[in-house]
C-alpha cells in the first residue's frame, strides 16, 4: 500500500503585488504527523504567484519524501485548487508556467486537491507570515524544528525590545486569564466544550471561584469580560460581587466545541474512536466530529483577544473563559507550535497573567498560578 500525505500550503503578498512569500507543510495523512515544514521571501508578487509557489514547494517537499506517494493538497485558495484539479482555465500566462510546473512534480493520477476556509490553513498561513516578516529584519527563515548553529544567528530586532521590555517599569495592559472553576465533569477529566452540555459549579468550583475573586480583588481590574457558559458567568459573578464589575460576555470567548466527544473522557472517545483522536492530537487543522478545530478556536479567540487590547490599552482586565481559549493565547504569543497546545495544563480557577504595550509586544508573566487555592 502507499504511502498518504498530506500537503497544506499558502502564500501571500502584502501589497497585492507586493512583498511576498509563501508556506507549506506536509503531513502524514494517517498518523497526522509534521514531516516537514517550508518557507520562503519570493520578493515582490501577486497574490495568486504567491500561492503556486507554496504549492510547488509542498509538493516538492512530499515526493522528496515518498515518489510513489498519493498526495492531498489541502489550500484556502479556490483559483488554485480548482485550475489544478482542471475545472478552471488557467488563463494569465505567469499562472501557466506556474501550473505547468506543479504538475510535473508527482504522478499527477496521485494527486487531488480540495479547499479548505483559510482558518483551516492557519499554519501553512502562518509560515508564509513567519517568511515575510524575517525577510524585514534581514534575516532567513528557519523551521522551527532546525537546529541553527549559534554563530549563524543574529538575535532580531524584535526579541531585543521584548528582552529589553523584561527590564522596564514602563506600564502596559495586564491581561489576567483565568479558567473557570470546577464541575461535575472536572474532576473525571471529561471533554466539557461548547454545546448542549453546559455544567455548572460545583459546591468545590463555588469555592474556587469566591477564592480567586478574592486574588483578584488586589489587582484593581478595569473590566471583566466573561465567556457565555453557565461555568464562567457563575465564576464571573464571584468576581463582579467583589470587584463591582459589570460582567461583559464575549462569545468568541467560548470553549472549543467537541461535537460527540463532549461528556466523554479521553479513555473513552479512544476506545470507541481511536482513529478520529489521533487525528485530532495530530493536527489543528482536523475536528472532533460535528466540532470544531483548535486552528478554528485560535482564529476566533485571537481576534477577540486582540480587540480587547485594542479597546483597552493600559488598563488590568480579566477574562474567564475555558482551557482551550487560554492555551491558545499563550501559545500565539509564545510563539509556539500547534503542538504544544497538548503540552499545557491548566487547573480550575487557575490565573494566567500576560502584558502588552502599544507597540504590539507582548510578554507571559505567569502561567496556571493556584497559590490562591490552597487551603489555609
């Protein structure tokens, strides 16, 4: 039997034309396992030459990988997808070379295409954006799974200011994250999304939440912004009762759907669905069934993250909300791969603090914090 991959590319120019660069990733289709990651400044371009040239890099990349491989390239972009998979002409002649130079790559009978909508393709998105902006800064992309022998390095002119950032007293917004607390469900580790399940506190989770409204009593908030599960309004009103805060909800704020996992433990949907989970452990852009992707969770959560440091610069401000919606901020402002999203932890009531400034920088300052938990 061959071998399956998968390839998830992207490109784009800032200016349309403008200074551009594309993305591409390939992926074991079974597994879901990230086998190699491209990225590369293509100087000044279209959009459309942008996106064929990630094509051609993933493709590339995969039979480099497997000759004899079926390929599935997965893109946001449908003129591309579909002069590939012949339904459109490909009429500019710039697209022409391009197009006939993706087919030559791989047995084009090996090949389908199919898109995706753009938050699906966040991460081939992603490496294009990670291209163009080292490109900036003078600088050659690196896979963040290289290793760069220090003397090649030059530390970027953006790590500079958030190192320097560490060293000063000057004031920025403070961002406290705190996850709800605990339900029926908490303590069995059941899947507890965004659906017809909607638990409420229990006796235990009512006293967390009264304990972390008291921590944060300390702080001085601003606003208090809230997701619409009954979980996080009944935290919320622990804190609005002492803070005398007006809860405002934000449903971008919401947990991650689960579909038909939620109410299940992780032991379970394993045994009935093995194949189905460890696709979803092996990539961001696949959803639990009739759920949602943690690629779709990042996209929305960052952009109502990102609005409420807009709207609010220089203020303290919590927000409640759930696992899935604190992992993915830390993660988007570390910096980190999609696959770290596994590698955090967070307990009920717990406090996650971040700051930024005008500048649009960014610093973690701590992480799942339960000193205020412990029983005295």
């Amino acid at each position: 039997m061959s071998r399956e991959l998968v390839v998830e590319a992207d490109g784009g120019s800032r200016g349309n034309p403008g200074p551009a660069g594309f993305g591409a990733l390939v992926r074991d289709a079974k597994t879901g396992e990230l086998l190699t990651e491209i990225a590369e400044s293509i100087g000044v371009a279209t959009n459309n030459v942008a996106e064929y040239r990630g094509l051609i890099a993933g493709l590339r990349a995969a039979h480099e990988i497997d000759p004899a491989a079926t390929i599935s390239v997965l893109m946001d972009s449908k003129l591309v997808v579909e002069q590939m998979s012949g339904r459109w002409q490909v009429k500019h002649p710039d697209m022409r070379l391009l197009a006939r130079e993706a087919q030559t790559i791989h047995d084009r009978s090996l090949l389908t295409f199919g898109w995706v909508p753009r938050e699906q393709n966040s991460h081939a998105d992603r490496l294009a954006n990670e291209a163009l902006d080292a490109a900036e800064l003078g600088q050659s992309w690196f896979a963040s799974s290289e290793v760069v022998p220090p003397e090649n390095l030059e530390i970027s002119q953006t790590t500079n200011r958030l190192a320097g950032r560490l060293g000063t007293l000057a004031e920025g917004t403070t961002i406290f994250l705190i996850r709800h607390g605990e339900t029926a469900l908490t303590p069995e580790r059941r899947f507890s999304g965004w659906g017809s399940n909607d638990p409420s506190l229990s006796n235990h989770g009512q006293w967390q939440a009264h304990a972390v409204a008291e921590a944060l009593s300390w702080h001085d908030l601003d606003a208090l912004i809230c997701s619409p599960s009954a979980r996080t309004l009944e935290t919320a009103a622990e804190i609005s009762r002492r803070s005398n805060l007006k809860i405002v909800v934000n449903e971008d704020f919401r947990e991650c759907s689960f579909g038909t996992w939620d109410g299940m433990t992780f032991a379970e949907v394993e045994e009935r669905d093995p194949k189905a989970l460890n696709a979803w452990l092996g990539s961001p852009a696949i959803a639990p069934p009739e759920g949602e992707s943690m690629n779709a969770v990042g996209e929305r959560v960052m952009r109502a993250f990102n609005q409420v440091l807009s709207e609010n610069q220089g203020k303290k401000i919590a927000i409640v909300t759930h696992v899935s919606p604190i992992k993915q901020i830390i993660r988007n402002l570390l910096d980190a791969p999609a696959h770290a999203l596994h590698r955090m932890d967070l307990h009920p009531c717990s406090i996650s603090i971040v700051a930024n400034w005008p500048d649009g920088l960014s610093i973690v300052r701590g992480f799942n914090e339960t000193a205020h938990l412990r029983a005295t």
